[in-house]
C-alpha cells in the first residue's frame, strides 16, 4: 500500500480525487494552504485511491499521511 503524505504544515483546502479513482504520478491531488499560500500536492506514484484520511478544513503537519493508493 502506497501513502501520500502531507509535504508540510497546512489547512487542507481542496481534495480533488475520492476512493476508487485511479491516478497517476505528478497528479494534483490535494491542495494545501499554508502561510496564504495554496500548495498543490501531486501524486508520486500510481494507484487506485483505497482512503482518504483528512477532509477539507482539517489541520494537517509534515509527513501526515492524507490518501492511500493500491
């Protein structure tokens, strides 16, 4: 099971992808906002999206896992 993890602190502003889609590597995925900035954080590997483990609003740290792919 592949993870995406979160690639710094921030509020999770949008997530463009639910369980069941298929991605790939270098897709946006979640967009962050941090320091009034948006993030945008692309998928590293392909897969199938199994869980989504924030929701818009949530608070997010470094390295917190946000969706997991099979």
């Amino acid at each position: 099971m592949t993870k995406i993890k979160s690639e710094m602190a921030g509020t999770i502003l949008e997530i463009k992808v639910k369980v069941g889609d298929p991605i790939k590597p270098g897709q946006e995925i979640v967009v962050l906002e941090s320091m009034k900035m948006e993030v945008p954080i692309g998928a590293s590997h392909s897969g199938i999206v199994t869980e989504i483990k924030k929701q818009v609003g949530d608070f997010v740290n470094e390295g917190e896992t946000l969706i997991e792919l099979s």
